[in-house]
C-alpha cells in the first residue's frame, strides 16, 4: 500500500498507528475525519484509545474532545468511548458507545447544525486544533490528497491543524480520484462572496484535498471497510409513506408547480428515509438530481437504474451489498457523483438557491408541527440534527417522516407538545406517517393541528389528541392552544409506566 503515497518527503513519514499516537496527548482537541460511517481513520482510534487505557492504568487522566463531521463507527467513536478517552464531542454521532456514554453524563456533547462546523473552525471557536486525522485513497507526487468516502469537515480542519495524521486505506478504490470537489474560496465575513454553484452537478472547486505537508508528522497505512451498516428492507410503514410523498409529487408536477424531474433530493439519515429513495425507483420521474450530504443505497441504485442523472453529497455511505454494486459500476459513477466539503453541501445559501426538497426522518412532532429528529422522551440524546436543520429551514419543501407510532405502539410519535425542540413550526411544511400526511403551509396553529390529528396520528392516539386539543381550546390563549401543566405528560407517563396510553 506504500505505493499509494507519491509524495517522497510523506512515503518517509510512514509509521505504525501507535507510534502516530504518541502525537496525541490528553486535554488535546483533535479534528477526526468521518461522516456517517464513512472515510473515518480505521486505525488511530484504537491505538489513542489504547494509549488512554495505558494511562488510565497508571492512575493518569486522558481525554480528548473530538470534532468530526458527523458519525464514525465502532472502531473509531466505538473504541474511544469504551476507552472512556472522550471528554467533548461534537457535531454528531450514531454509534451506541458514544451515545450510553453521552446520556450517563461521561461525555459533553455538542448537537449542532453541520453546515456551522467548517466555519466555526475557521474561525476558532473550539480554540487550537492540535491534531487533525483524516483518511485519503491515497496521495499525489505533489503531495496533495485524494480523499476517500467521504469529505465531512476535512478541508477545514486540515487548515486549522498543528498537526497532521493521514491514514492512507488500500480499501479505498483508487477510482474514487477525480470524484471530489474541495471549494477552497469560502472566505471570512465581512468579505465572503456568493458560492459559485448553480447546479447540483457544478464543480467548482479542485478534486484534492490540500494541507501545509510541513504539518504532517506521520502517514499511517490502513487496510480497512467503512462502517457499512445494513438498511431493513422498507416495511410497510415506510412503503406507504414513501406513496404518499411519491403522489404528492405527482400532484405537483401534473398542475406544473414542480419540474417533470422535480427538484434536488435530499434524504435523511435512518431507514425510512432510505425507503422513500427507493420508492422512486418505481416511480415515474426521470432525471431527477441529488443534492444531499449523505448519500444511501436509495440514491445509489435510483442512479444505477438512471433514474437520477447526477447526485451531490459530502460522503457516501452503503450497505455491504451497494459497495459491491458501487465498486461493480464506479466508472459509470464517477462523473455522476460528486464529494463535497459540508460547508457546502449543508449550506444554507446553495440549498435555497437549489431549491432543494428535504426529507428526513424524526422521533416526534407535535399537533402544531414541530419536530424534535434528536431526544428520546426529551432527555436521552439518539443521534444529533445532523444536517436536518440546514436542510429543513432552507428547503423548496420540506418534509418530515415516521411511523406514527414506536415501540409496539406504546409511543405515538405524535404528541401535544415535542419534548425537544429542532425543527420549529416555521420550518416543517409536510409531516407524513404511514396513516397520512398534513400539508401544513399556508396554515395557522389551530388549522395544522387538526391536520396533523386526523391525517398523520395512529387511531390508537387520535381521540386521546383530539380530547387534548379541545380542552386546550378552552383552557388560554387561542393561537397555540395549550395545557401547560399537561403538555409533556404523554412523555411523563411513559417514562413512568412504559406506555403512552392511558392504562
Ligand atoms: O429504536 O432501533 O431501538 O427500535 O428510534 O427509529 O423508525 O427505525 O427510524 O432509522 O429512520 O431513525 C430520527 C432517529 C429515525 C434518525 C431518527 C426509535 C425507534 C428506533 C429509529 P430501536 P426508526 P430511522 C441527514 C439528516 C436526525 C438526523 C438527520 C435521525 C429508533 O432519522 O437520527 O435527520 N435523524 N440527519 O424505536 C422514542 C419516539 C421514537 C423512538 C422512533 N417517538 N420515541 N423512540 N424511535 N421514534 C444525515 C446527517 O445529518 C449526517
């Protein structure tokens, strides 16, 4: 694997993973590379978290705060977790360690909006950076850098670096090169200028990634898959949400609000929201465009099927299977693809200027319409609002999706009031469960929630949403009719009896 390092003064820079550790030290903040299980380093977690361990032993404390794109996967977020190595994380997770050990107090989380990462970076918010590693196919004679699967927050975060690892994974396919597109124009306000992107297939930028090769004290050679976490199959839940998102869009285009190969799609992390892409398959549009951040067997195989002529996206992130199919197809691929920062692909002006259409998945909403994507019961973080929020806001349409209800239906996901507050009732414009779906534009409090009631609850909650709502009406104000004293005690008695319903 040598060989994938070009650049002479880097091949001499070559170690072993526990020797590149030693650059690590505690009270460090490190920018680590990953973006939902994708393009992550595959052997510094272990040997940082070893070295914690080792300190630990003797009685020393070791704790590093990480900043990473988004999520990674066991055997990074996994291993210094179980290392009790991590003091800050920050901007998303997925991975069970990090969470239990984020919900016990052990670890300080930052939720946070992804498309502020890369600029709050910039511009020193988390203060030094001491150590950035990042994964790359390989490096160029020049010593520039051909990113893996995924870009996530590395162009930034190889700037802000003191230091440098680089871990050079011969899993990555050399093809990948050229699949990239690293925009290094941003600027710093008050002298930013518009991002020159107008389509979701521009290239506006170069396909290498680059960094001060001064900075760069090892180059560690990896071997290793990305996470590659399986999708269910689309249930029926997900396949008639999908129907009912597929019709609406029919609709539109028929009465020629929307253009025959709609707009961009972006798609949400979960599997349900993989379900609505592959819902398009069958579906009878053509042409249509990606501009997402993560990029899911759904939107793979709608590309593959050349229903979607070209998909823009900051990691790519398969199932065992769609590697394959990946791998199998990357020169049909590579110009149809295209890798970007996630100051771009998150960001707000090009998402707006796009008129991209969001749809991500959530844990609740509330009869007024808004969402909480982050907090079980209002307390327990499940994974971060990812790139929902950048989405949702900045939308042509956005649409929120769930079954309506969880937990073999002692949970409705449908509530009088959210336990936690991501996306407010200003953002949602479309909440869809596998009973409906509420088009709440144009729409006031009192005449979203009888949509939301009556179109999206499950039967075993409506009654119980409309007795609540019309006491509320009632019981104060009239433009969000509320109980306060009985607004979260849906979430109470469940937390205090496992159920929802009333016994
Ligand atoms: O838990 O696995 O223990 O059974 O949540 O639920 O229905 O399988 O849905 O996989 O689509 O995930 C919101 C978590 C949905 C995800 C969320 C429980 C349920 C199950 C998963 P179990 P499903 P999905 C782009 C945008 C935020 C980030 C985002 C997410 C588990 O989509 O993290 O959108 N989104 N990023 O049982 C308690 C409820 C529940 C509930 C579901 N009301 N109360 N538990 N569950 N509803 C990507 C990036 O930004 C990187």
């Amino acid at each position: 694997a040598a060989e994938r390092v070009q650049h002479q003064g880097l091949r001499a820079k070559i170690m072993s993973a526990e020797q590149a550790a030693e650059f690590v030290q505690h009270g460090m903040t490190l920018g680590i590379a990953g973006f939902t299980g994708a393009g992550y380093p595959k052997a510094l977690p272990t040997a940082i978290a070893e070295r914690a361990k080792a300190a630990h032993a003797r009685g020393e404390e070791f704790k590093i705060n990480m900043i990473t794109g988004a999520s990674t996967a066991p055997e990074c977020d996994g291993v210094l977790a179980a290392a009790n190595a991590v003091n800050f994380r920050n901007p998303f997770q997925s991975d069970p360690g990090i969470r239990n050990s984020i919900n016990a107090g052990n670890i300080h989380y930052q939720d946070m909006h992804l498309s502020h990462v890369e600029q709050q970076i910039r511009n020193g918010f988390y203060g030094d950076i001491h150590v950035t590693i990042i994964e790359a196919t390989g490096i160029t004679a020049d010593g520039k850098i051909i990113p893996s699967m995924g870009i996530g927050h590395n162009n930034e975060a190889l700037k802000a670096a003191q230091k440098i690892i680089i871990e050079v994974n011969a899993k990555q396919n050399p093809l990948l090169e050229t699949m990239h597109d690293v925009y290094f124009d941003i600027g710093t306000p008050p002298n930013r200028q518009p991002i020159p992107l107008v389509k979701p297939d521009d290239r506006i930028g170069s396909p290498y990634l680059e960094c001060d090769l001064d900075k760069v004290v090892a180059v560690v050679l990896t071997d290793g898959f990305d996470r590659n976490s399986k999708f269910a199959d689309p249930d029926e839940n997900s396949k008639r949400i999908a129907a009912q998102i597929i019709d609406f869009f029919n609709h539109e285009v028929k009465a020629g609000r929307l253009p025959k190969n709609l707009l961009p799609l972006q798609s949400g992390v979960g599997n349900v929201a993989n379900a609505v892409l592959a819902g398009l398959l069958d579906a009878p549009f053509d042409d249509l465009t990606g501009y997402t951040e993560v990029l899911q067997d759904g939107m793979l195989d709608l590309i593959i099927a050349g229903k979607m002529k070209s998909a823009s996206a900051t990691a790519l992130s398969f199932s065992p299977d769609a590697l394959q199919r990946f791998n199998d197809n990357i020169e049909f691929l590579r110009d149809k693809i295209v890798l970007r920062p996630m100051e771009i692909t998150n960001n707000p002006e090009l998402i707006r200027r796009l008129g991209v259409i969001g749809m991500n998945a959530m844990i609740e909403a509330d009869i007024y319409g808004n969402v909480n994507s982050t907090h079980v019961m209002g307390t327990k973080m499940m994974n971060g609002i990812g790139g929902s929020g950048d989405f949702t806001r900045n939308a042509f349409f956005s649409f929120f999706v769930s079954p309506s209800v969880a937990k073999d239906g002692a949970i409705s996901c449908i509530v009088p009031m959210v336990s936690h507050h991501d996306h407010t009732e200003h953002d949602v414009m479309f909440i869809v469960t596998e009973q409906g779906m509420a088009d709440l534009r144009g729409k006031s409090p009192r005449q979203r929630a009888q949509l939301v009631i009556n179109n999206c609850a499950h039967p075993d909650y409506r009654d119980m949403l409309n007795d609540y709502y019309a006491r509320a009406e009632k019981a104060g104000g009239l433009h969000t009719p509320h109980i306060l004293a009985e607004a979260l005690s849906w979430h109470q008695r469940f937390v205090e009896t496992g159920d929802m319903r009333i016994k």
